[in-house]
C-alpha cells in the first residue's frame, strides 16, 4: 500500500506496509481511496473499513470496483472463490460503518474480457 503526497511542487511515494485487518493509514490523512477488485477478498472487511474511515478526511471518497456476482444465490464466500461480489453486500458493509453511498453503476464495465460485468460504487466520508 502506498500514499502520494504533493510537497513543493513534488510528488513523494511514501511505503506503508498495511496487515490483513488493518491498512496503517494515518488519521485523518486520506482524500481518496481505491479498492479496485479487492474487495471480494476481504473474508471480514469490518476492521478494514474501520480503518479506512478513521483514516479518511471528512469528504473523502471511498471508490470500490468489482466483478458482479454471477449467481446471486451464492454465499460470500462462494462468490470471493469466484473473485466476485455484489455491489449490494459490498455496500451494506460499507455503509454499516458510516460512510454514506454516493453513487452506484451495476455495470461500469459490461464488456471484461471473461464476460462477465463488473460494478463501480462511490462513498463519501461525511
């Protein structure tokens, strides 16, 4: 994981080595945050996104991109096996913990290489 700050008209690449529950951002100090097909692998994404929240600014973005479930019977589990998720489970999670939904597309990119559909979700850090 990694951050870039603008300092005198100069990007610098900061390393910070996150844990499985737990990203090492500091407070306070993120605009915007990306989970772009990652999402589906979190087996307990409440201390995460936790986290995540404590670390974005008020206003901050939170943008998740997965592929869509395919078969909507399927357990979380079951769907992470498949690397996929709905947009509504990932939401229901997200939004537990108090980062509103900004917008929603089911099919951001509807032609993937595999087939399949995936979905684009923005939250915002009131």
């Amino acid at each position: 994981m990694w951050i870039r700050a603008r300092c005198e008209s100069r990007w610098n690449v900061r390393i910070i080595y996150g844990e499985v529950d737990n990203p090492n951002l500091p407070a306070g100090a993120v605009d915007a945050v990306l989970v772009a097909n990652t999402y589906h692998e979190l087996a307990q994404p409440d201390p995460i996104l936790r986290a995540l929240r404590a670390s974005m600014r008020s206003g901050a973005r939170l943008v998740v991109v997965e592929r869509a479930a395919g078969d909507s019977g399927r357990s979380r589990a079951e769907s992470a096996a498949y690397h996929e998720m709905s947009a509504s489970a990932a939401a229901t999670d997200i939004t537990r913990q108090g980062i509103e939904e900004v917008s929603r597309e089911e099919r951001f990119i509807d032609r993937s290489p595999d087939g399949a559909a995936w979905w684009l979700v923005v939250f915002r850090r009131p």
